[in-house]
C-alpha cells in the first residue's frame, strides 16, 4: 500500500443535510461528480458503482461502502480500471468524506489513500478539488 494520501477540504454554505443529498441523490450525484450515474443501496457492505464517460472514454470504477453516517460520514473503497491497474484489493483507494456542520455551514474533508506517489496524489487532489468546487455549487443551490 503506498502512504501517499490526498486530502481536500471545502467550506460550504449550506447544512449538512444538503451536501449529503448532494453526495448520495442519484440525479446531484451526476452534477457533482461530472455525470457519473452512481448505482448503490447506500447500505454498508454493499456495492458502490459510478458509470459515465470521462475525456470521450466510458468507464465504470467500482467499491463498497464500508462506513455509512448520514449527513456524518461516509468511507467507500474505489478502484477505477482506467488506472490501468489490475482489480485487486492493494490496487484500491479508501475515500473518507466527512461533514461536519456548525451554525448551517458544512465543512467536507476528504481523503483518498494509496496513490502511488506524490505526483499522484497531487493528480487527486486537483481532481478532488473540482468535484468539491460543484458539490459546493450544488449544495448552496439547495
């Protein structure tokens, strides 16, 4: 496992209630995270699956949800085959989304482990930071 971990942090303008319905609504999920269909019973232990098309290649990246809080908290592991990587479990990442709301406003940090080097993980947090910057613009829309 490489201890290359990307983190980001956004403040947002809205409740918790709102960036969860964000991250977990179908129909949010596809503006935030650039329209990817997300397919999952947002249950712990089940399968997590985000479908789409990404420079004019289609993909599917795949998980489970391993820890999940509502408006709290929620841990998925993610493997994408665009990686190039095999599908095996140290090929891998864990993202930890945590929410934590204070007067109406959400702080989101998030974490992905096991990139491969700091330029990878560099790559992440640029990528991280764009999903962040709609989940913001979405949330705030209510």
């Amino acid at each position: 496992m490489n201890n290359y971990v990307a983190t980001v942090k956004i403040d947002i303008n809205a409740p918790a209630a709102n960036v969860w319905r964000a991250l977990t609504d179908p129909e949010l999920v596809k503006q935030v995270m650039f329209g990817s269909e997300v397919v999952t019973d947002w249950q712990e232990g089940s399968d997590i699956v985000y479908r789409g098309e990404w420079q004019g290649k289609p993909f599917e990246d795949k998980g489970k949800i391993i820890k999940i809080v509502p408006e709290k908290q929620l841990i998925i592991t993610h493997y994408s085959p665009m990686s190039g990587a095999e599908d095996v479990p140290e090929n891998y990442h864990t993202i930890t989304y945590t929410l934590t709301e204070t007067d109406g406003k959400t702080t989101v940090e998030l974490s992905q482990d096991n990139n491969s080097d700091e330029a990878g993980k560099a790559e992440s947090e640029k990528n991280w930071n764009m999903m962040l910057a709609n989940l913001k613009r979405i949330a705030e829309e209510g």
